[in-house]
C-alpha cells in the first residue's frame, strides 16, 4: 500500500532554513504528482507545494513563492521541500501526500491520498 514517511522537520529560528524529505514506497512513485500540504493548530490542512511526475512543473501557495522549493528524486522515490527564509507563521506540521486523481487540481487536498505521519516545523521569532 502506499507508504510516505516525512521527516527532516524542527525547531529553527525566524530567517533559517529547513529541507524536508519524503520517502515513498508501495507504488509506482515516478508516476505520480506529489504534493506538500501543512496545518496548523487549530487551521484547516492548506497546500504548500506540488511537483509533477518528471519535476518539469511546480507549484506553490502564494505564502511561500520565492522562499520554498520543491524537487524530487524519482532514482530515490523520495521528493523535498527546501525551505528559507522561515517565518514564524510557517509554523505547522508538514505533510506529503500522493496526488491519485490527475484530473483533480493540484492545490486541492480531496485529491491526495497516502498522507504520511508529518514532520512538525517550529519557527521560532
């Protein structure tokens, strides 16, 4: 079955950086989209990121344009979330997740299945 184990995340003071890593096993993993999504206490899961199945196209939430990147390392089955330049509000648990339906749009999380544990992200001002 599909399988994704986030990790990477931690306590970082506001300005730093962190790279989360999500391994993935149980299906074809170059095949498919991958998405970063995050929540916060007490707020809905909002999307992060997304990067297609060849890495040719991302896509990130306003909140983090210029600041977060995301690839993938189909040789691997594993797909990063390098993040700089952290605020305080980026804050939250971190997820990846498995887009199943590629007619679904990516910035919306009905489309994802697989979620992981998460990986908690703490930045501290």
């Amino acid at each position: 079955q599909v399988q994704l184990v986030e990790s990477g995340g931690g306590l970082v003071q506001a300005g730093g950086s962190l790279r989360l890593s999500c391994a993935a096993s149980g299906f074809t993993f170059s095949s498919y989209t991958m998405g970063w999504f995050r929540q916060a206490p007490g707020k809905e899961r909002e999307f992060v990121s997304a990067i297609r199945w060849s890495g040719g196209n991302t896509y990130y939430a306003d909140s983090v344009k210029g600041r977060f990147t995301v690839s993938r390392d189909n040789a691997k089955n594993t797909v990063y979330l390098q993040m700089n330049s952290l605020k305080p509000e980026d804050t939250a648990v971190y997820y990846c997740a498995r887009q199943f339906r590629i007619s679904g749009t990516v910035y919306a999380k009905q489309w994802y299945d697989g979620w992981g544990q998460g990986s908690q992200v703490t930045v501290s001002s």
